[in-house]
C-alpha cells in the first residue's frame, strides 16, 4: 500500500495505524447519538446529532465533505501523535500510500475514506525536530 520511502518505514515499524474517516456523515452523527448520547447528551444534544447535523451535512456538496473529513481526520492525528510523544513513543505521519488500495488490503467498507498512516514505535536515536518556519512567517499580526 505505501510506496517508496514510506514502504521501508511502513514494512519495519512495530505499528502502522491507518486513519479513515465516514463519508457518511449523518449516518455518523446519529451513531454518536445513539452510542456516546443515551447517558450523557441532554434532549438538546440528542436532537442536534439526530436530526440537525444531519440536515446541514445533507447540503453539503463533494468538496465541502472532503474538506470536513480531512480537518476532522488531521485532528485525530494531531491528538494522537502528541498523546504517543508525551508517553515517549515515536510517529511519523505517512500521506504518501496507494488510497485506491487501502479499502480492499485492510478489508473494509467503501464508505470509509482512507486519510494517512502513522507509523508508530520506540527508536534508541536521539530525535531531532524537524525545520519549522518562523513564527513570523506563517502569522501576520494586524
């Protein structure tokens, strides 16, 4: 599935976790109701994830779902490569891999949007960041 360098590090590391995401968004948003909100959301919240949410995504068209789906699953990365580097375990996010692939080898279902890999383990090297820009560079302070 992964190609070049990424099929090296893909191939030796302990853990790859690949990150998908449900393009279908209602379907998605009722099952978080039913799941997480029997107990804990209130009628209001109900309400919003069975029947709200799932209007405003039914308007949503092929782009705008693209874009929520990768914002979403760059979030869960986020969150997770830091959860691993604050219990002193390595990552590397991995964008470069056959997605057409990735349903068919990992066996699951269309609806789910192959996103990236994270390849996961502990390294006996010292790690040095990677080049970020400047503060500057990036924000401009109006």
């Amino acid at each position: 599935m992964a190609y070049g360098s990424n099929f090296e590090q893909v191939s030796s590391a302990p853990v790859t976790i690949a990150l998908f995401t449900d393009t279908d968004l209602a379907k998605r948003a009722r099952k978080i109701a039913r799941v997480g909100g029997a107990k804990n959301f209130s009628e209001e919240q109900l309400q919003y994830f069975m029947k709200n949410l799932p209007a405003e995504f039914a308007r949503y068209n092929e782009q705008q779902v693209s874009d929520y789906l990768a914002l979403n699953a760059g979030l869960v990365a986020m969150n997770l490569i830091l959860a691993l580097t604050d219990q002193g375990i390595g990552s590397n996010l991995i964008l470069g891999f056959d997605k057409s692939k990735a349903n068919e080898v990992l066996d699951i279902e269309d609806r789910f949007r192959p996103e990236l890999l994270i390849t996961v383990g502990y390294t006996d090297e010292k790690l040095e960041p990677s080049y970020r820009l400047p503060v500057d560079e990036i924000i401009e302070k109006r």
